[in-house]
C-alpha cells in the first residue's frame, strides 16, 4: 500500500503541473490586462510601460510560464498585483478562514447526512421515510445562493424585523466589538456567524450523504450476516449501530475526500453572499482584477486541495477495507 | 435442408424472459364508429363512454387545457401573424401548440382505432421496450417526466402565455415593488417588471443551456471514453490522465476562470459548461467499454472481418448508452444549477435578459421589502432541477439491472 | 508395453526401482530414481514432417507469451506461457479436437490462430498463406474463409440487435447479400441450424442457451467459410442439448464441406465428431493420434488419465480411475523437463524426466506422443 500511495503523489505532480499550464493559457489568452486600471490620460506610456516591465509581463510568454512554475515549485508565489503585497502574506489567513467554514460545514454534511440516512433505511417506506426522501430531494436540488439567502432573509432580516429570541448575522465572520469580547463569548460569536453560512454551504451535499446512507444501509440491513446477528438474539441497536453501521459506513467515508471539491466551489458562492472573507471570495475578486499572480496561486492552491482531497479519500478507503491493504 | 432427427427444441420457442409483451386486445370491447366520431370531437369522450376511466380523463383533460390556453391567448396568435414582422419564436410558439393539440387529439384516436384491432404480432422484445414498461411502473420518476415535459412546452409557448413583455418596464414610481396581486402573480422587480413573465422567459434560458451544453458534454465524453477503452494501452492512459487532470478542477472555479477572463456571453457559457463537463461520461463510457470488451459478441464482431469504427458506432456505443442516458438526465439538473450560480456572480446571462440566477441577484438589494423577487426564480429551479433529479433517478431504476442479460 | 492398469493408490516397487514409502496422494514431492537408460527419444516431429498437399491449416511451432508486470516500475518479469510451441495441421474436410483442462492455452491457442491476438513467435498457414504477415485486405479476405463460434451462448450476441439484424450486418460487411436478398438468406440460414425465419425478428435474450449457439453458428456460417474454429461450443449448455448441437455441427460439415478445429475439455464430447484428436497439457501438444487410436490406445500417461475420468453409461460398470496427484502448475512457471512429471504415474518415471523436455514424437502410425518412456512402435 505504500508504494502505491508514493505512485499516487508522484502522479499528482505532473497533474498540478497540467493544472497551472493550464491556467496560465487561459490568462493569457484572455483579453485584459492588469495594468489596464492604471490607463488615463495623464498617465504616460512610459509608465505603463515601466510597470509592465516591474511585473514582467514584458518577456515573451515561455519565459514568464518558466518563471512562474520555479517560483511557485520554490514556494514564492510572487506579489499580489491588486493588494502590491507578497501573496504568501495574504494566502494563509484567508486560507484559515476557508477552512474554518469547510470543517463546520463537513460535520454538518456527514453527521446529519448519516443520522437521516440511517433513520430512513431502519424505518424504510414508513411516512416519515417518504417524507425525509422528498426533502432531501429538494434540498438536494436547490442552488446553494438562493437557500443563503433564504435564511438570511427568514433567521436574519425577519428575524430582526419581527424581532425573534435567536438572530443570526447576516455577514461577516465577526461582530463588531469582537476584540473586547471574553473568549467564551468570541467563540459563540464566531460560531453564530458561523452557522448560516455552513448551512448554506453543506445543505446540498447533506441531502446527498442522506441518499447513498440510506441506499448503502438498506443494502447491508439486507444481508444475511444481520439477519444472523438477529437470531443470535441482539438488541436492535446493537445490531445496527455495530453490525450494520461499520459496513454502511465504508463506501460514505471514502466520499470523505471527495467532497472537498464540491465544498470548495460552494464555497466561492457563500462567502460572497455572506461577504466571509475567504480563499473563494478571493478568487472571484482576484479574477474580476485581472491579478494574475493572485490567480495562479489561489487555482494551484485549490488545485493542491483537490489533488489532497482525493488522496485522503484513497487512504481512507484502503484503511476501511482490508483487502484493499494487502495488495 | 438440415433437421436434426433428435431435435427436442424444434417447436417454435416461447419467449424464455418475461412476459409476452405483444399480446393483442387486451380484452378490450370492440370499438365503434360512434365512438371513434365521439373522440374526434371530443378526445377523451370516446374512452369515457367506453367506460375507460383514466386514460379518457388524461385525454380529455390535457385537451380542455390545451384548448382553454388556445383561447386566451387567441389574440396573440392574431398578433404573432399579423404584425409586421413575424417573431421566430412567436412561430415556434403557436406551432408548439397546434402540435400539441394534435398529438392528443390523435393519440385519442389511435388509442382507439389502431391498437384496439392489433393483430397478436409476434415482435421482438428488445431492451427499450423492457426499460419502458419498468419505467411506467415507477409512478414518481413518470411524474417527474410529465414535469419535464411541461417545462419544455412552456418554453416553447411562453410567447403566447407570459402576460407581460419581460423587458417592459412599468412607470418606474407607479409599478416597482409591487407584493404579489392577481395581475402580477409574482410581484414586480426593481424596474416594474412583472416577475412572472420574466420567470417564464428565464426558462427559456436556462433549459435550452442545460440540453444544449449536456449535449455537448456527452458528444466530447462519450468519444473521448470510447477511444480510451477501446483502443487500451498508451492510448487509453494518455486519455485518462488528461481526463483526471481536468475532474482535478473544481468545475465552477474553472469556469469562473474562464468566463470572467473573456465575455460573457450565452453561447461562451454553453460552450464552457459544455467543455468542463464530459470527464464524468467519458470515465462512464470507458468503464463500461472495457467490460464490453471482453464480451464476446466484441472478439465476435472482430474475428467476422468488422472495421473498429463499425464496431465502436454500432456495437460498444449503444451498449453504453443507458447509464449515460441516465448521467445526462441528472447533469442537465446539475447545469442548470451551475448556469444559475454563474449568472448570480455576473459571469453567465447578463441582464436585463432574464435567467433565474442574475433574478435572484437582482433581487439581493431588496431582499426585506421585495422578498419575492428572489425567492419565485429560486423555486423555479428547485422544481425543474427536482424534476429532472426524479426522471434521472427513474431512468437509473428502470435501465440498469435490466439490460444486463 | 501395454496400457497401464491405473489404481487410486499405486505404487510400484521393483528391485532397484523401488519408491520410497510416501502416500502418493499426498502431494509431496517424491524424489525420482536415477536415470535409466530407457528413454526413448527417437521419432519425427510434426515439424519434421511435410504436412499434406491438401492441409487447409498448417499451424508451426506456435508461442503466446503473455507479460508478467510486477513492481514498482512494472517491471517485465517474466511471462505466462499459454501456447508453449503448438504444432499441427488439418486437412481439408477433417475434424480435429484439441482437448485439454482449464487453462491449458487451448482457447489461446484457437485465437492466435485466427489472429485475434497477436502470437509471440511461429507461423500459421491458411491454404499456403502465411497469416501473421498478412495485411488488411488479406486479413479480410481470411475473414470470410475462417470463421470461429465462441463458449458463451449468453454473451457472444449483441443484445441489442435482433437476431436477423446480426446476421444481416455480416452480409453486409461482406457485401455479400442486400435488401430482400439478405432477408431471403437470412431466412435460410436460421433455417440450415434448425430454428425457423420468423425466428430473426426476435432479441437474444428471448432465446435458450442452445439456441443462442444455433444463432452463433448460423452467423459463423453466413460468410460461407471453409475452417470453423469451435471453442467449447457446448460447455455452456445443459447435456441433452450438447448431443443436438454436436449433431448439427456434423450434419453442418457434411452438407457444406467445412473443416473444424473443435476445442473441448471433455474428451466424450470430442470422441463423436472428431477424425483426429489433439491433447494439450500447459500450452503444449502432448498426445495427437487418429481418434480410434487415442481412444484405445492412449500412449500419454496424462491421456490415460482424462479418458479413465470420462463416464461410462452402463450401470454397474465399475470405472478404474487415474486420479493425478496435485494441481495443475502455473504456466508462468512450468516445471523443468516433461512439464507433466510431478504428477505422472508412469511407472519408468525418473529423473530423465525432469531434465529432458519430451519430443512430440510419432510412435508409430501416425500417432504422435510427447513421452521419453513411450518407446517407438508402440503405437503398431
């Protein structure tokens, strides 16, 4: 198994590298240019000219893709065109705060997703199986900005119009005063702007592990090796939670890491509804500016996540299921 | 003449799977001539009277609709032909619904006349048909197909049933904000345009995107995969670490990439949804092109002199068809959504053209006071997408295990 | 030397030819006595021997190897040797059965005949043609003259094409029928194996496994070939309707002067149609002889064993059975020497054996085996 997660790695390498080769051909063909902010009349060539030189954006192409793909391979990811600061300052905070919203938002996915797949496969077909399938199935097919805002409007604006006990923020990751907030009360505020936004966020993937649990489920509750655990006169919750549930769980768990992705593309929606400042609000921005440095190293990092989520889902599923282990 | 003496299986064979799906009459009674005149005027009477319930209610019922939108909207189908210019989709709109009139109308009579009388004939049952019948056992999944099917006769007939020009902007102090009344079913937006018949025209939008890219998503997969796994080896790794490499991209921050960079315009969203999307039907396609493979109806169609090309076109690609039917079905759902995202950030239909995604954004400002201008588009695509997620999941129910034989 | 009597358990204890004290069931390894000078290696080859004038199928020492990968860099580490040096020929309306246990490289070797897969070293000629230089049109034109019917009635149909529309697509690739003449011909061939015309609108799937081989050999006919290559066409199906099938195959073969190469790993099925009959053991032909000859006087210990395995119908018959020790080893490890000696019960076994790879050689008459204790003229 080892030898085939180095392969897995270095096979990954080649692929970032596709990736950013990639990008920088779309960038470049694009029409735009970063400097074009800076055009006025009485601005003179010469000066667009010596900025386009200080950002090396005069050398022909196969030297600044050269360029770029030492430095990023030495860490440098260069300076921001837009925010005139090194990237590798602006990178790790607005990283943590993505960050922050995924992990929130995994928990929601997978815990909820699992307790209502379970609940549905145990009592299949009853009412309220029929009623949790249709709403996962409408949660499952709702745009994730349209039900942001959705709650921000019912448990943030009405709320406050109509004056409810809880009210949630509608933006931001922090209320104003944070700084002179006593650590438990910064923490409960982190967490309540936290809460609409991984919602938002997790919704529609939380619909979708319900479905594959609660498929998964029905198919273990089915085998013969519960029927035996039944006759062997265990309680029923044993049965499932011990039994039944380790073996559900083994294809969910591998869908670990694949969701990575799918949250990273949610995430560029929700944290510019919830104005969240975080890597997807940094990259629409970043696009918008034409801050190509800001560009390349937000894709290459989003790129990494996906690359890392795909290879956490492999080693997970080779430690679920032993046989994958001794190959 | 060769007959084996001994031949035990010489009587014409039963059919060895299921049941017989040619059976004649059905028992029916037989038809008349007066019933046949009853639904010619009226569809549907003729399954009454006969004392055929459902299928006459269905028949009758989708005939007083069709009929009863006929006649409101009588005077635009005066106004597409009498104007001076005649709207292509003002056309498309009032051929829509004479079509529409006439497949009821005839599927009443056929229903009737044709397979009343059909001989017992003896056709083969191929896996379609088998897929068929599995289909309309599923009640919700055809649920979710006659939703399909209603969308996409509103598209087409929206020139002739949305009430208001959705670009048509009321007096701006008058008219805007309006909370949903009986004229303005939805409200009205910023403008004073009525929400309503710019749902109706972003239907337009967003479903021909989603067919449209879905489409071409398949066209690129399904070649893409076949040639990977029919041909194997540097070929199919080559492919494949092309196709890995691009799944490695998070779909939408590609196309935000993209299309922020050049403009956007319909047909760069369609292309580009279009271009990111066949990774998944050509991992499909290969997948099941490599089990094809070692069937021997494959090495069987190799060692009788065919040509790869004949053999990919017409033995591999039908086989593969199902589940990609069945991805395609649930993709165009899943464009529909991401055309929406796009065009909530301004990255996909630019207003004042109206899609459901840059409604709800336009809606944003207002989002107290005006609630309805972004909640109505947003249900728009939960049904639509819903119903395509349940016609997919039908699909997937109905084709699979089948087709295995 | 005659036929040896087989029991479960024989052993065999003459003078300094003595075997130690081992249960021979038990798998183990039994060292060999030292070599004697009785090991018969004379007799032509068949490579050695003109194959007739009239051979429509001269196959010469044919190799399929098939690479082993293992490692971290996949490394070429050795090879399975499924067809290890295959040599025969078929005359023109003959039937010969190639007869062998799972996974002893005949079904590899009926493909790399007809060139379905590509062969690692050797030479196959068709009417005088060498095949493996053969180039498309060539290679086409093969196409229509050799024809093959495969294991599996269930899988060796599109299930998606009726039948009729199947057969129709040979015609037309090899253009050799269209419109109402196709469906005429089509008609004639459902007919010729015995189902009825009306049978070609039908999907496969709404056939029985005997039926669907019917289907199967009514396409091999339809480009009117002169060689069918079988492969197990009757493995797959219940045993009453093996009899018909075979039956049709022959009747089939008188009618139209075809040529068969018939693939079986049941030597009573092979025993009715076949002129000749071929043994194969780990990708090698052991044992090849006119059917009369192998059938009651097999001269390979290995097919002296398959034919005391085959059931006799007679109640009461009391069979004395060959059971050979151990299992059948690897082809990508075959053992040195006569690849069949750790489980050989010859009696004259010793360590020649183990170091001398037996010659297919003719013992007489035409009746070639691949045993250095076989002497020549046992076959008279």
């Amino acid at each position: 198994m080892i030898s085939y997660l180095i392969r897995r790695l270095l096979g990954a390498i080649p692929l970032l590298l596709g990736i950013l080769t990639l990008i920088f051909f779309i960038i470049n063909i694009a029409p735009g240019d970063p400097t074009a902010r800076y055009f006025n009349p009485n601005v003179a060539p010469e000066v667009i000219e010596q900025m386009r030189r200080n950002l090396g954006l005069d050398q022909p192409l196969h030297i600044q893709y050269f360029r770029w793909v030492t430095s990023f391979a030495r860490g440098d990811f260069g300076n921001s065109f837009g925010q005139m600061r090194p990237i590798s300052e602006i990178l790790p905070t607005v990283l943590w705060n993505t960050i922050q919203l995924m992990l929130i938002s995994i928990i929601i996915i997978f815990v909820v997703g699992m307790l209502i797949g379970m609940y549905q496969a145990v009592r299949q077909y009853s009412a309220s199986d029929n009623f949790l399938t249709v709403a996962a199935l409408f949660f499952y097919s709702m745009p994730s900005f349209w039900f942001a805002l959705m709650l921000i409007l019912i448990f943030s604006l009405k709320a406050s119009q109509w004056d409810w006990p809880i009210q949630f923020p509608a933006s931001q990751m922090t209320s104003v005063g944070y700084e002179f907030m006593a650590p438990g009360e910064k923490i409960w505020d982190r967490l309540m702007h936290l809460a609409m936004p991984a919602i938002a966020l997790g919704i529609g993937s939380a619909a979708g592990i319900a479905r594959y649990m609660r498929g998964s489920m029905l198919e273990v509750i089915h085998q013969d090796y519960i029927r035996t655990a039944r006759a062997k006169g265990l309680s029923e919750r044993v049965v499932v939670f011990k039994h039944a549930l380790r073996n559900a769980l083994i294809p969910i768990i591998t869908l670990l890491g694949l969701y990575l992705p799918v949250l990273l593309s949610g995430s560029v929606v929700v944290e510019t509804i919830f104005a969240w400042p975080g890597m997807g609000r940094l990259i629409v921005d970043a696009i918008f500016q034409r801050d190509y440095p800001l560009v390349m190293a937000t894709s290459f990092v989003a790129a990494t996540l996906v690359v890392v989520g795909n290879l956490l889902a492999d080693v997970l599923y080779a430690v679920v299921d032993p046989r994958i282990r001794t190959e | 003449m060769v007959h084996s003496q001994t031949d035990l299986e010489f009587s014409p064979p039963e059919p060895v799977a299921g049941e017989d799906p040619t059976a004649g009459t059905k028992g029916r009674t037989p038809v008349s001539g007066g019933h046949l005149a009853l639904s010619a005027v009226l569809p549907g009477f003729g399954h009454l009277v006969r004392g055929e319930w459902v299928v006459g209610m269905v028949f009758a019922l989708t005939w007083a609709a069709f009929l009863g939108v006929a006649f409101i909207v009588w005077d635009r189908i005066f106004g597409v032909f009498g104007g001076p210019r005649t709207p292509f989709d003002g056309v498309l709109a009032v051929g829509t619904l004479g079509a529409l009139l006439l497949v009821v109308w005839g599927g009443a009579l056929y229903d009737l006349a044709v397979r009343a009388k059909r001989p017992v004939k003896r056709y083969g049952d191929s896996q379609w048909a088998i897929a068929t019948r599995h289909f309309r056992r599923n009640r919700i999944a055809v649920a979710g197909l006659v939703v399909m099917l209603v969308l996409y006769a509103v598209t087409l007939l929206t020139p002739l049933i949305a009430p208001f020009d959705p670009a048509a902007q009321g007096d701006i102090v008058q008219t805007r904000y309006l909370s949903p009344s009986f004229e303005h079913p939805m409200g009205t937006d910023k403008f004073g345009r009525d929400v309503y018949s710019r749902v109706l025209y972003g239907s337009r939008i967003s479903l021909s995107i989603g067919f449209v890219a879905v489409g071409l998503s398949v066209l690129i997969g399904a070649a893409v995969g076949s040639v990977a796994g029919y041909f194997g080896r540097w070929t199919d790794t080559v492919l494949m670490r092309f196709t890995d490499m691009m799944l490695s991209f998070p779909r939408l921050i590609l196309l935000i990439v993209t299309i922020a960079l050049f403009e956007p315009t319909i047909w760069l969203v369609v292309i580009v949804l279009g271009l990111t999307g066949w990774m998944s039907v050509a991992r499909i396609v290969r997948g099941e092109v490599l089990s094809l493979r070692s069937r021997e109806f494959i090495q069987a169609a190799k060692v009788l002199g065919m040509s790869d090309a004949r053999i990919i076109l017409r033995h591999i690609l039908p086989n593969t068809l199902a589940p990609v039917i069945v991805y395609a079905t649930l993709g165009i759902g899943t464009t529909i959504l991401i055309e929406a995202t796009l065009s909530f950030l301004g990255l996909g239909v630019q207003p004042p053209t109206p899609s459901w995604g840059n409604m709800i954004a336009d809606g944003r400002d207002a989002l107290l006071t005006a609630w309805w201008i972004s909640t109505f588009p947003g249900l728009a695509i939960v049904i639509t997408v819903t119903a395509f997620n349940l016609l997919g999941d039908g699909l997937r129910d109905a084709l699979d295990p089948r087709l295995r034989t | 030397m005659s036929i040896i009597e087989g029991q479960a358990s024989r052993r065999v204890a003459q003078g300094d030819r003595a075997l130690p004290d081992v249960d021979p069931l038990s798998g183990a390894d039994i060292p060999l006595p030292p070599p004697k000078g009785d090991s018969d290696l004379r007799g032509s080859t068949p490579d050695d021997v003109e194959p007739p004038a009239d051979a429509l199928l001269v196959v010469r020492d044919l190799k399929k190897y098939f690479p082993i990968h293992k490692g971290f860099f996949s490394r070429h580490v050795g090879d399975v040797k499924a067809v290890d040096g295959l040599s025969f020929f078929l005359r023109k309306g003959e039937t010969v059965g190639l007869v062998g246990e799972s996974g002893c490289g005949k079904t590899t070797a009926g493909r790399t005949i007809l060139r379905m897969e590509e062969a690692t070293s050797g030479e196959v000629l068709f009417d005088g043609k060498k095949v493996f230089t053969m180039d498309r049109h060539d290679l086409r034109r093969l196409r229509r003259r050799a024809q093959y019917v495969f294991q599996d009635p269930f899988s060796s149909l599109n299930p998606r094409l009726t039948v009729g529309d199947a057969l129709r697509e040979v015609l037309t690739v090899h253009r050799l029928a269209r419109g109402d003449a196709a469906q005429r011909r089509i008609g004639e061939l459902l007919e010729i194996v015995g189902l009825s015309a009306e049978h070609g609108v039908r999907y496969p799937h709404e056939f029985s496994g005997g039926q669907r081989q019917r289907i199967g050999i009514a396409r091999a006919l339809a480009v009117e070939p002169d060689l069918i290559i079988c492969d197990e066409p009757v493995s797959a199906l219940d045993v009453s309707v093996q009899a018909q099938v075979i039956n049709l195959l022959q009747d089939l073969q008188d009618e139209f002067h075809l040529t068969y190469l018939f693939i079986a790993h049941d030597l009573s099925v092979v025993e009715h149609i076949s002129d000749r009959v071929a043994v194969m053991y780990l990708g090698r032909i052991v044992e090849i002889a006119d059917r009369d000859d192998i059938y009651r006087n097999p001269l390979m210990p290995y097919t002296q064993a398959l034919l005391s395995a085959v059931p006799v119908a007679r109640p009461g018959h009391k069979r004395e059975r060959i059971v050979l020790r151990g299992d059948v080893p690897s082809p990508a490890n075959p053992p040195s020497g006569c690849p069949f000696h750790p489980r050989c019960h010859h009696p004259l076994k010793d360590a020649d054996c183990a170091k001398i790879v037996p010659p297919l050689a003719d013992k007489g008459g035409g009746h070639f085996a691949a045993c250095i204790k076989v002497p020549l003229g046992s076959a008279d």
